[in-house]
C-alpha cells in the first residue's frame, strides 16, 4: 500500500501548476516567488514577479538597487518592509556568500526576512535538502488530515503539526513541499475543499470523520481599529506636491499627497475626489479624497513637487492612496479630450 508521501508526488506529477518560478531551480527566483506570495495571490503575483526579475535579474542587482526605484517596483504588493529586508538579505550575500543565497536551511534562516517556512522551501526547493516548509496551506491540510480540533495558530499545535509533517518526510521534499502548496490552493482549500479530488482523502481522519468544513479552527483576529483620513492632492499646472513618509511605521518611506487624520472641511475651492476604504492587517483606513488646484507652487514644510509623469513612474505611491490617483488620472484624460 502507498504511504501518503508517494500519493501526493504521483499527484503533483499529473497535477503540478505551471508558474514561472518553477521553470528551473534558480535559488533567487524560488526565493522572490515565496516572499511576494507572503499575503498575496499566486495571480497577482505572476506579473510582478516577471517584471521584477526582468528588472533585478540577478542577487547582485537586487543588492545594488537604488531604494526608490526598489519600492517602485515593488508597488502594488504592500507590505514593503518584505522587500526592504530582501535588499538588507541580499546586501549580506554579496558580502558573505559571494553573491548567491546560502545553500542550507541553517544559514538561510540568519538572513533578514527570511524564516522557518521560506527557509524550508528554499532550501527543499533549489538545493534538495530534506526540510519541511510550513506555512497556512499545510497546516490547513495537516489539521484536516489529523483530525485536530485546536488553534492552529497556537504554538502548541504548530509543534504538533510540525511532528505529523515530519513523519512524512521523504528524499523529494522539494516536490513534496511545493505537492503540499498546490493541494492547499486547488484542493484543500478553506471554503469549499474538493475531497473527491483529493490524492490522499483515504488518509484523512476529518474526510471519515465528516469534519472538514469545521477545520482548521482559527481563533478570530483582534478587530481592526478604524481611522478617518483627508487625503488632499495639491496641482498646480502638470505637477503635484508630494511628502516621504517617515523611516518607521506603517507604509514606511513610501511617498504620499497631504494626509490628515481626521475628517475635515476645506476652506478652499476643491474637486472632490469621492470616498475610499482601504483594509490593512490591523487597520482600517476611511478616506475622503480633494483634488486642489492652485495658480502657483505653494510652499509645504517637507513637501516637494514633483510632474504628474514623474509620480507615475518614479515615486512608489502606497496602495491606499492609488484610487485617487486612477481618479486625478481620470480627470486628466477626459480634459484632454
């Protein structure tokens, strides 16, 4: 009889997802792909990644990136403090590793952004170390296959888990590993599993059971704080006034228009620029937007100018805030005409 390690590597050999990181083994691309798809979709990865790499092919490129143009490239996938550590990451492998990732799991784990799930699927992955890679979608599977009726994302049963992973441990646990993710994304998923499809239902203790829609339990989140915001665009002629946000904190050293915490009125003729909602991890961000136009360049204490173009193309202006810019963007096009 096979054992579970066999049934879902001759499943990911029919079954596998066809995804650009995986055309070869190159350690920097595996390693771009697992921290983009930190929060995000595999959809909406795949553009970002191919431009991305066209951009920095190479650790040495990314080392050697100008911050700005980094943040610019890197925009649109959010949580930019990912890809500030893979520049710190890849600054200390051109130091100390001759400008390529670490070939063991031990030593990719010392660099910046990088933990126990990216190093496991690194190390698995490019260099064939026999490591787990642990992340939502196998604990997912894991507390289905076992039957575990605990939180999983308390340590407790992480260690748990992490014992049942092991146990099947095999000599492909790159294969095996990357078998795992596309189960949880195809398969296993959160809502509406496919066990029928499933390479391993007949080892799955909540499939006979009938307890797959009740797994995993997640305790819920602390609810997230709601904040009320006035955006303001200044413009004068083709140019608009931006602001750097702070080194520290949330949407650290992106670039923003004049963002104040509250909900305001303004004294001087403006365009509204409609309501916008904008959902981080722990915030909410209610948004009122104004587009405000002046006959000359007003003067704001670390404000700056900068050409509508420019905007566009150079400064890394945070997902929050896009919606008004698609809406001034709006505004242009149809004024052209």
């Amino acid at each position: 009889m096979k054992n579970r390690s066999q049934l879902v590597l001759e499943w990911y050999c029919i079954h596998q997802r066809i995804l650009p990181w995986r055309e070869n083994k190159n350690p920097y691309y595996i390693w771009i792909s697992e921290i983009m798809l930190q929060q995000t979709k595999v959809e909406t990865v795949k553009p970002y990644f191919k431009r991305f790499i066209q951009q920095l092919p190479t650790l040495l490129d990314l080392a050697n990136c100008h911050e700005d143009d980094l943040m610019k490239l890197w925009q649109g996938l959010g949580y930019y403090r990912r890809v500030l550590n893979m520049q710190k990451a890849a600054i200390l492998c051109v130091k100390e590793y001759d400008g390529k990732l670490p070939n063991n799991y031990q030593q990719l784990l010392t660099l910046p952004g990088i933990g126990n799930y990216t190093a496991g699927a690194i190390a698995s992955i490019a260099y064939n170390e026999e490591v787990y890679a642990i992340d939502g979608n196998v604990l997912r599977i894991y507390s289905r296959l076992h039957d575990l009726h605990e939180d999983i994302m308390a340590l407790k049963t992480k260690k748990i888990i992490e014992q049942y992973v092991s146990e099947d441990m095999n000599n492909q646990m790159g294969d095996y590993n990357q078998a795992l993710m596309d189960i949880g994304a195809t398969i296993c998923t959160p809502l509406s599993p496919k066990c029928k499809d499933c390479p391993i239902s007949s080892t799955c203790l909540a499939y006979k059971q009938n307890t797959v829609q009740l797994l995993p339990i997640k305790k819920r989140k602390k609810k997230a704080s709601e904040h009320t915001y006035t955006i303001i665009i200044h413009q004068y002629k083709d140019k608009v006034l931006l602001h750097r946000r702070d080194k520290d904190g949330l949407l650290a050293n992106l670039y923003e228009f004049e963002t104040i915490k509250e909900e305001m009125v303004l004294s001087e003729p403006y365009i509204s620029l409609g309501s916008y909602k904008h959902i981080f991890s722990h915030q909410i961000w209610n948004m009122q937007g104004y587009l405000v136009e002046h006959d000359y360049e007003i003067e704001k204490e670390d404000f700056f100018w900068v050409t509508y173009q420019e905007m566009i193309d150079k400064y890394s202006i945070p997902g929050a805030f896009l919606p008004f810019v698609q809406r001034i963007t709006e505004r242009r096009e149809k004024h052209a005409t």
